[in-house]
C-alpha cells in the first residue's frame, strides 16, 4: 500500500485500519521496521535472506544434524542488527 501511494504514506482509512487490527490480532502480520506505520507478513519476511539459517543448505545437505541449525533467536538478532 506504501508503494501504491503517491505520497509514500500508509492509507489511513476506517476500513484499512480494522482490517489492520485484526490481522494483527490474529498474528498475520506484523510491525515493518522498514516503514513507519507499515506492516509485513511473515511470508514477506521470509524471502529476505536475513531470516534463512545460515547453514540452512548444510542442513539440506545431510552434513549437520537439525540441532546443529541456527537458532531462531540468532536469526532474530541479525535481523535487529
């Protein structure tokens, strides 16, 4: 919707914010760190090479076993980061 404005802002409308709070009530998406006042889905989130294990592919490999797998708070941190 940001990108679809001619002013780069978040519409602000009745509707688009109750369907907002409910999406956000029910964890399909989330604050965009990205735009102010924006928000994200996860599926979105995941494309973005920050939130893979960066040893997704020896896992995928058969080198490391899945407790050797990055750990979702690291992923976390570098996202932060």
């Amino acid at each position: 919707m940001i990108d679809h404005s001619p002013i780069g802002a978040v519409p602000a409308t009745p509707s688009y914010l109750d369907a907002v709070r409910r999406l956000v009530a029910s964890h399909q998406v989330y604050k965009n760190a990205d735009h102010k006042g924006g928000f994200v889905t996860a599926r979105a989130l995941s494309r973005l090479p920050l939130f893979h294990a960066q040893n997704l592919d020896a896992l995928v490999a058969g080198r490391i076993d899945t407790a050797a797998l990055e750990t979702d708070a690291s992923i976390f941190a570098r996202y932060v980061q």
